[in-house]
C-alpha cells in the first residue's frame, strides 16, 4: 500500500476526543506518509485541551510528519499515540515535527517514539521533482 500525500494549510477543529492520522504499513519497502505543511489544530472548547492526538500507527511502518503548524493546546502534551492499550506498534514508526508553533507544539513531554526534523520537509519528497505540471494537481491550494 503506497499513499504519499501532502496537506498544505488545513485547518482541523476538533469535536471531541481522538486522533487525526492513522497512517501505516506492513513493511519498509511500501512506505505511506503523510506531511501536514502550515496547518493548524484548534477548538474553542477550553474543556477540548489536550484530547487530540497528532497520529496512531495503524500498522508498523507509520509516517507522519507535522511541520511549520499551528498547534493549540487541544493537542496532548504526549503529541503522539498508540494504536490502542497494550498495543506498542511504535518501533518503526516515523513520528516527526519541525518548526511548530502554539501551545500544543510543546516538546518537552512527547512520546519517546516521535521526534523533530532538522529542516521541513520538501513538497517533492512527497509528490516528486515536477509534480505542478501532473494533471492531479491543482496549484491554486499550494
């Protein structure tokens, strides 16, 4: 399963407790990833913070990357989670951040499987050298 995709300036409000990615594969060789560019996670509900997680692994190769995002403090501290109780399907995850901002970009208390990029992600890592010119794309939301 190969699902390369790139979000660009979406915004997220929560309505209740959970998880926005689920991302995942079987092996190393059939990566899937998921890069979040300028997005931001929010909810007005001060009774929200802390409820919202980045992401689980669904299976063991998971790729997630959150980068030059508004984060509110509806996002948990721990910023990452796993599947489900007593599942630690973390190993091999790829669990990355860079260049946060907000409230619930705070490093300190991450999950010890997750960690930060040194530079953001390129667009062409995720949809390839040219990829304005495919038919799939529409630059008007880049």
């Amino acid at each position: 399963m190969l699902a390369k995709a790139w979000f660009e300036s979406c915004d997220f409000e929560t309505v209740g407790k959970g998880w926005i990615t689920a991302n995942g594969n079987t092996n190393s060789s059939n990566l899937s990833e998921y890069v979040f560019n300028n997005a931001r996670v929010f909810n007005t509900n001060t009774s929200m913070n802390g409820t919202t997680y980045l992401g689980r692994p669904w299976r063991p190769y998971a790729r997630v990357v959150w980068q030059n995002s508004e984060l509110s403090n509806v996002v948990n501290p721990k910023g990452w989670d796993t599947w489900k109780k007593g599942d630690n399907n973390t190993a091999d995850v790829y669990f990355k951040e860079f260049n946060n901002t907000g409230s619930g970009a705070a490093i300190d208390q991450r999950a010890s499987f997750s960690g930060q990029l040194n530079a953001s992600v390129p667009i062409t890592d995720i949809l390839g050298e040219g990829f304005e010119a495919e038919w799939w794309v529409d630059t008007t939301f880049l």
